[in-house]
C-alpha cells in the first residue's frame, strides 16, 4: 500500500512538473506573428485562471468556450491584468500578452486586439486543458498582416438554418477573420421591390441582427448586390424583362435604360438597410458582354454603368467595390493573367500593345471604387501581378479575392485550394493591397462544412503571412477542428478523398460533362449516362468501359482507407464531429457509384444462364434500395444545418453558367447520374428485373 502511494504522488509531481522542451502540444490558428517560449511552464491552468483586472477601465470583450467564465475583478485577485494602449507600436488590431509564473499580461492596440489577445489566450487554454499541462511561459507580440480579411458568403442557390449563420460568425471570429462579403442575390426579403425576393428569403430585420452579432465579434458584413451582369435573380421577373440587355436573355441589364439604375438603386438600398455597420457595398459587375449601343464600346458601356453605381455607393456612404475583369478583357490584357505558360517578356509586349485601351478611359475610372482583382487559380503569375500593380500606378484603389471553393463538386479540392490561397495571401500582403476576399462559389453547392478547412488557410495567411508551409498548416488544422491528439498524418483524409470525389463526378456518365447538363437533355438517359451490359454479348461492355471499371476499383481502395480514419477519429471523441459527418457521407456517395461499376461488371462478365438465379443480377435488383437508404442518411446529415429545397413557387432561372444546384428546387440536382442510371437499369432490364 505504501509503494502505491509513493508511486501515485511521484506520478503527479512528474505530471504536474511540466518539463517539456518544445510547445508541439500548442498550435494556434493562425499562427501569431512572435512567439519566444521561456523554456517553463507556469501555474496557471483553466482552473486558477478566473479573474482579470483592466489597468484602464477597459471592459473585457466579448469570450468564447475556454475565457469565457473570467471576470472583472480588483488587483489582488486577478491572474490577467489587460489594458488598451494605442501608443503601441503595432498594426491595427495588433496586442502583445505575456505568460509568467503566476501571471499574465495583455496591452492592446485598440478593441479589436483585446478581443484577438483573449482568442489567443483561449486556444492556449483550450491546448494546455486537453494536455492537462499548464500554460507555457510565453511572450507573444501579434498583429494581422492585411487589414481587411473577409470571406464571402454565397447564398443563390440554397440557404442554411438560422442559427448555423450565428453559429459560423463566432467560428470566423476566432479564427480572426474580420469581414463577410454576403451575396444576397434573391435571399434577402427586398421591400422597395418585394418581386425580387424569394419565397424563403429572409427578412431586413433578419439580416440586421446577424450583422450586429457579428460586428460585436469584429466582423463587418458587407453586401454584394449583382449588377449590370449576373442579374437572373432580377431579370427573371416578367415585370422587369424589359430592362433586359438581349431580351431573350436575363442575365444582364442595359446600362443605357436609366430604369435599370431606378431598380438596381432600390436593391442597393434595402440591403445597406441590412448592412447597418458595413463600409462596403459589392456591386457585381463580371462576366458580362454587353450589346454595343449608340456607337458606344463595351468597356464604354461598362464604366458608364460602374461610374453611376459608384456615385450612388458615394451618396450612401458607401465604399463600392467591383470586380474588375471586364475593362481587362475588352482593353485585351486579361489573357496573361490566367495563363503562367506566357513569359515574362510576352506579357510585356500585350500589355505594351494593349494598355492604351486602358489609358484613354483612365478618367473614366472611378477614384472612389476598390477594383478587386479576382484570380482562383493562377494569382501568381506575372500577369495578374502586373494588373495589380497598373491599378497602384494609377492611384486607384485594389483589393485581392481568391477562392475556397469555384466549380468543384461534392467538395472543394486542390488541397481545399490552400496553395493558391497562399500565394494570393502573401502576394497581397507583399503590394499592401486594401485586404483580400475569400470567396465561395454556390454554383455547385457542396455542404459548408467542407469549406472551413479552406476559410481556416485564408485565416492563417491573410493573418500571419508566409510563416506556416502547406503541411504545417494542415497539421495545425486538424489540432484545432479535432483535437491536438489528431494532429500527426495518419489522420489526414481530407486530400486523400479528392481522387475518388474527382473520379466519382462521370464515374456513371458516357462523356466529361457538366453534371448540370443531363437535367437539360431531352433524353439523358440515352444522351449522358453509360451503357449497361448487353446480357445476350458478355464481355463486351467490360472491354468498353475497362478504364472505368478500372478507376472505380482504385476508388474503392481510397475509399476503404478515408472511412478507416474517420471512424478512428470518431471512436476517439474528436471535436466537431458534424464535420467529420459530412466527409463520411460524401464518401459514402462516391462508393456507391464506383460500386455500381462493379456490379455492372459483375453482371457482364457472368456465366450463368438462368436469369432467375443470377446472383449479380440480384445485386442490380437491389441497388435501388441502396441509393434510397444512401439518400436518406446523406439528407438526415446535411439538413442538421442546410435547407435542401426550395419552395414550390420558387422560379429557376436561366442558369447560363449550368449550376448544378439551380437544377432542382429539390434535393434531386444532387444525384442526377444515379437517379438516371438507375431509371436506365429499370427501363433496360424490366423483364430481368
């Protein structure tokens, strides 16, 4: 019994020694600009750790999990004496706090860095309780590298529960992302023009609120209203065809029809209502040819539209902010920018030819307006650095958006684009730009939950700069979404699931299409989705679709080891567990279609002659059965937190791009290749069957 006791008070005087060499244990996101550890750890813990003390009169911000039971208190008993000093000589938004033995020490620059210093503060925390260590001896001096650092919220074409949109600020905000850019399209609950908003549109008084929480987290939600081009949302409307540039179109406005600015202003106007604390206000204007009138250009037609709707954003107090592709591409300097094959001297010599285009309008550019040079892809070439750079040359204001999810099906891939993030970040910090936007397409609508490894990246960058590789990140990433003991690669599955979803969107498709297209063919059972097995010819279609078969057995391999991790992961009582839900389930989605193919050839390579008895083709019989099940436990997951369908009187545009969720007013648009395989199977083998 004696030895007993001796062994457990030597275990706890070891365990609570805290003699540890390095802080591996503590990853924070982002990363902070200086950290020095003093090689000690203190005494303080989440238990000690309960009152704090303002040197200034300072009131503590607002707190999440691992602060938030901290209070006001006099001197004697606080472990935290905080204070704002604005004399600091740090960045906006910047602090410095120190961790000693007993004590710790926060100097903000303003609020804002109080409220970051106590994210800081709570992901230690946060560390030092899940390793049941105390904190370490630190002194850390932070600040963010780029002043301005939204995401973009892109809500066309679905929309999530209420309170998944309050739950996602305080999720950005302690990742220290400072602005939203949200894309109301037809969700906002218009009054000036009521025919505008959709049925499950939310009101102004909505939208209010939500901007009030987020401005008490520092973030400052802006509007984006689409104008001049992208107008479906509007143009759809029998009432207002007439403001319509090509009639049988609705995706632009004529710039010319003073109407079209009546109409554009009264959306304007109802979501700055909306935006009560935002300085911005986002006024489309990409991806837009116009009809030449009046002996006008195109890029003409363009600046008169962006000069009017930047002498509205003025009036209002607003800073307008367009993007900026189309003067590019009608002055002819735009191809360089996409394409990292074009040397350097090549571009020169196109943007030598081509940039008088540019000057003789150089007047005709707004001042007021931030030009956002948007490039998902290829943001570091030569190229687009020379276009930001003409926008500096020429004293007009340029901001940076690149991209967490653009065209990607069931999920974001290129590592959750995290190299191009990367670039963009370091590149926009490099040329002082106004800030950079992370945008995230709807258009093909994969749930949101799988854009927050892409929206944590944009964090770490656009905060911290070149100090994090790729795998450092991805290493942080995984401590903090499931926990510090899930940091190491053997739990990384996310890059891993990219091949199977990238082979999975034709897997079951004759020919590399847009999914969105089969809902538009006639006949797309004849059209887009494979051939099945001529039972009376075995072997033939085996031979013809061999590269398929052959993709959807190395799928299947991948597969098996993603959903070997996850459930590791899950067994272990991670954090956010809903996230790692949504992965399990479209992996479960890309299964089901690779198994398919193997059924199919199961069925095409067998040998027995009674129908009846085939057990392969017993296996086709019950694939139905299968995907319903499949769909039923995809929907139960996603619709914790999404909305799946759209009202009834809902009305779908034009779609000129082929969004694959504008397809559907239901939750079909998602399966469209196993709805129409299946109906071939039916039709094909009805007697079989």
């Amino acid at each position: 019994m004696r030895q007993l006791v001796i062994f457990l008070i030597t275990f706890l005087l070891i365990g609570c020694s805290n003699k540890i060499e390095n802080l591996d244990g503590f990853k924070l996101l982002p990363s902070v600009q200086e950290l020095e550890y003093n090689n000690d750890f203190s005494n303080l813990n989440f238990e000690n750790i309960k009152f704090a003390h303002s040197t200034n009169n300072t009131e503590l911000p607002i707190r999440f999990e691992f602060t938030n039971h901290i209070e006001n208190n006099k001197p004697s008993e606080s472990i935290i004496d905080y204070s704002i000093d604005s004399s600091l000589n740090l960045n906006q938004e910047g602090y410095t706090l120190n961790i000693t033995k007993n004590k710790i020490s926060i100097v903000a620059k303003d609020e804002k860095g109080l409220f970051y210093a106590f994210i800081t503060l709570d992901q230690l925390i946060e560390d030092s309780n899940d390793q049941n260590i105390n904190l370490p001896m630190v002194s850390i001096k932070d600040y963010p590298s780029l002043k301005f650092r939204p995401i973009h919220i892109d809500v066309k074409h679905h929309m999530e529960k209420k309170s998944y949109y309050f739950n996602l600020i305080d999720h950005l905000a302690k990742q220290k992302i400072n602005g939203i850019i949200v894309e109301f399209e037809d969700k906002l609950k218009y009054e000036l023009r009521p025919e505008i908003g959709a049925p499950d549109a939310l009101s102004i008084k909505w939208w209010i609120e939500l901007s009030e929480y987020a401005n008490q987290r520092n973030i400052m939600i802006n509007p984006l209203v689409q104008g001049l081009g992208h107008a479906s949302f509007i143009l759809k409307h029998k009432k207002n065809k007439y403001l319509r540039d090509v009639p049988s179109s609705d995706w632009a406005f004529n710039p010319l029809n003073s109407e079209t600015y009546d109409l554009q202003f009264d959306l304007y106007l109802d979501a700055i209502k909306a935006t009560p604390f935002g300085k911005y206000l986002h006024v489309g204007g990409d991806e837009v040819h116009l009809l030449k009138r009046e002996g006008k250009s195109e890029l003409e037609l363009n600046l008169i539209w962006l000069n009017k709707v930047c002498q509205f954003a003025e009036k209002n107090n607003r800073i307008p902010i367009f993007w900026d592709d189309m003067p590019l591409k009608h002055a002819g300097v735009y191809r360089p920018m996409f394409n990292s094959e074009i040397s350097k001297e090549k571009v020169d010599e196109i943007w030598e030819k081509n940039e008088l285009n540019l000057m003789q309008f150089i007047e005709k550019f707004p001042k007021n307006a931030i030009y956002m040079r948007w490039n998902y892809q290829k943001s570091d070439t030569y190229g687009n650095q020379k276009a930001m750079d003409w926008y500096t040359n020429n004293n007009l204001k340029v901001m940076g958006a690149t991209a967490g999810q653009t065209r990607w099906t069931l999920m974001p891939q290129n590592q959750s684009n995290i190299p191009q993030i990367r670039s963009f970040a370091i590149s926009s910090i490099e040329k002082n730009l106004e800030g950079l936007l992370l945008t995230l397409w709807d258009d093909d609508s994969p749930h949101f939950e799988l854009y927050k490894r892409g929206i944590a990246a944009f964090a770490q960058y656009a905060w911290s700069g070149n100090k994090k590789s790729i795998d450092e990140f991805k290493e942080i990433y995984r401590h903090r979404t499931y926990g510090s003991e899930f940091s190491h690669n053997e739990y990384a599955f996310i890059d891993k699931l990219e091949k199977p979803v990238g082979l999975w969107l034709n897997m079951l498709l004759e020919h590399k299409v847009r999914r969105a297209a089969i809902s538009k063919e006639e006949n797309p059972l004849e059209t887009f989705i494979i051939d099945l097995p001529d039972l009376e010819n075995k072997g033939m279609w085996s031979k013809k679709y061999f590269n398929k078969i052959e993709n959807a057995k190395s799928s299947l391999l991948i597969s098996k080891e993603i959903e070997e991790t996850i459930d590791k992961i899950m067994e272990n009582e991670p954090k956010n567990k809903f996230t790692l839900e949504v992965y399990k389930q479209v992996n479960e989605l890309v299964k089901f279609s690779s198994n398919i193919i193997i059924a199919l050839e199961k069925l095409d390579l067998s040998k027995e002659i009674d129908y009846s008895k085939k057990t392969e083709l017993n296996e086709i019989r019950n694939l139905e059965d299968k995907f319903n099940s499949l769909r039923k436990n995809i929907e139960e997951v996603y619709s914790k937190t999404r909305i799946l369908e759209k009202p009834d009187s809902y009305i779908l545009d034009q779609d000129h791009h082929n969004h694959p969720a504008n397809q559907s007013k239901n939750f079909d648009w998602q399966f469209f290749s196993e709805i129409f395989l299946l109906e071939k199977i039916k039709n094909n083998y009805k007697n079989e069957l």
